[in-house]
C-alpha cells in the first residue's frame, strides 16, 4: 500500500487501538505495575545516599531520575515481539499478510494508540516529582530542552519498536523467539539506565554501554528531561540514538521481509 493509502487508514487503525485499549484497561493496569521497579530503586538508592551523595546524585536526584525513568518507560514501551510471536503460532499473520496494508503499520499504529492511556499514568508521576524536588530537577528548564527530550522520547520508543519488530520476526524462523526477547530484556535492564543512572558505572563499562542501543532507549531521555546535559553533549547523544533508530529500521525490515517470504512459501 502507498503512503497515501496508510495515511487513509491510520485515523481508523488508531482508533481500534485506542479503542482495544480502553477495552483492555485492566491487562494495562497489570502491565502498569509490572514497570514499578524503579520506584523500588528509589527507595533503595536514597538510603544508599542518606548521609553522603552517591557520584554527582543526592537523595534529591535520585528521586527524580527514578521517577522520570518511570514516566519515560510509559512512554518508550512497545509489545510488538509477543503479538508477532503469538499471530505466527496462532496462525492469524497469514490474515494479516492479505490485508493491503502491510502488519507493521497495524504493529505500529496499535502501540501509538495506547498513549494516550499511558501519559494518564506518567503525567502524575512527573507532577509528583516537581513536587517533591522542584520543577528544576524534575522537567526540562528551557524550549530546547524540552524539544530535544520528545525528540529523545520518540527516538526510544522507535528503538524499542524496531528491535522488538526484529525480535517478533525471528519466530517466522523459529517456533519461537521468546528467548531471545528475554536475553534482551536483561540487557536493557543493566545497560539502559533502567536500574541505576549510567553515569555511576565505571568509565570502561560507560564507554561499552554508550555504543549500545539500550542507553538510548531509556537513559538518554530521562537524563535530557532532568536536565543532565548541555545542548553539545544532548545534541551528540541525540546523533547516536537516531543513528541506531536507523540502524534498528533497517535491521528489523531485512529480518521481516526475509522471513514473511520464507512464511508464505511454506503455506503460512
């Protein structure tokens, strides 16, 4: 389908999303509480700074890091992999495949729908945090910044989609690529900023981890919205996320177009 054609059928993909997702409320709920942990990191890393900062970060910032990297997570998740995995064992992306619309726009719009939802959970997280430790702290002080933090929020989130495109289409070569998704998620977990600010590991480690894409899906954007960079260093970091925004695409379409080929000449 042309461009022009998606463009025509994304206020109705968007939504069925929006609707499925107000439908499923309670299935986001559950997911909604399943992202606490960096809630949990909080308490933990404010008793470790109680009486001395821990590198550059006092209670103070760690109450808004953590708080920020829950708002972010709302914002940057995608599930794009399980509903791949799910259709090729169900059988339901052959259904798709006859659509003239190709399943990674439904893919797609289907997690944007959802927003909306989402920003109802991050929104008060963030108020919370400018409460508690002032507006300074907790939210982007300047246009720039704020313009650089939605292009960082939006570069994660495509991050994020993308690998979990590459991930999902792995199952069309296997019976599934579950495992694969979790090795991912463990690598996100301890390189991305998810548990702990990147900048408190130590300089090799920082240096490995800053040529890896898990950064840039968490860790960039909550240190752009707490202020962590003047706009040189945001401008340098931003250049690496949307390289790997470009590198991902690319990746995740070659995987797919490949195996949708392989699906259809086995019979789907």
């Amino acid at each position: 389908m042309s461009v022009r054609g998606v463009l025509r059928a994304m206020p109705t993909m968007l939504r069925v999303g929006f609707a499925e997702s107000v439908a499923y409320r309670a299935e986001m709920f559950v997911w909604v509480l399943s992202t606490t942990m960096p809630l949990v990191n909080m308490v933990l890393w404010m008793a470790v700074a109680k009486h001395s900062p821990v590198g550059q970060y006092g209670q103070a910032d760690f109450v808004s890091y953590f708080l920020a990297t829950f708002a972010v997570r709302q914002l940057t998740s995608a599930w794009a992999a399980w509903i791949i995995n799910w259709e090729v064992k169900q059988g339901t992306l052959a259904m798709r495949l006859l659509r003239p619309i190709s399943p990674l726009w439904a893919y797609m719009f289907d997690n944007i729908a959802g927003f909306p939802l989402r920003l109802v959970v991050a929104v008060p997280v963030v108020v919370l945090s400018v409460v508690l430790v002032g507006a300074d702290k907790a939210v982007p002080q300047h246009a720039w910044q704020w313009g650089l933090f939605l292009l960082a929020v939006l570069g994660g989130w495509a991050i994020t989609f993308l690998a979990n495109v590459a991930m999902g289409a792995l199952s069309l070569f296997t019976d599934s690529s579950q495992k694969t998704m979790e090795v991912w998620m463990v690598l996100f977990f301890v390189c991305s900023g998810y548990m702990y600010p990147v900048e408190l590991l130590p300089d090799g480690l920082r240096a490995v981890i800053n040529w890896l894409p898990f950064r840039y899906q968490m860790g960039l954007p909550v240190e752009l919205m707490t202020g962590a960079h003047d706009l040189p260093t945001a401008l340098g970091l931003l250049a690496r996320q949307w390289a790997w925004v470009l590198g991902m695409g690319t990746l995740a379409l070659g995987i797919w177009k490949y195996g949708v080929r392989r699906f259809a000449a086995f019979g789907g």
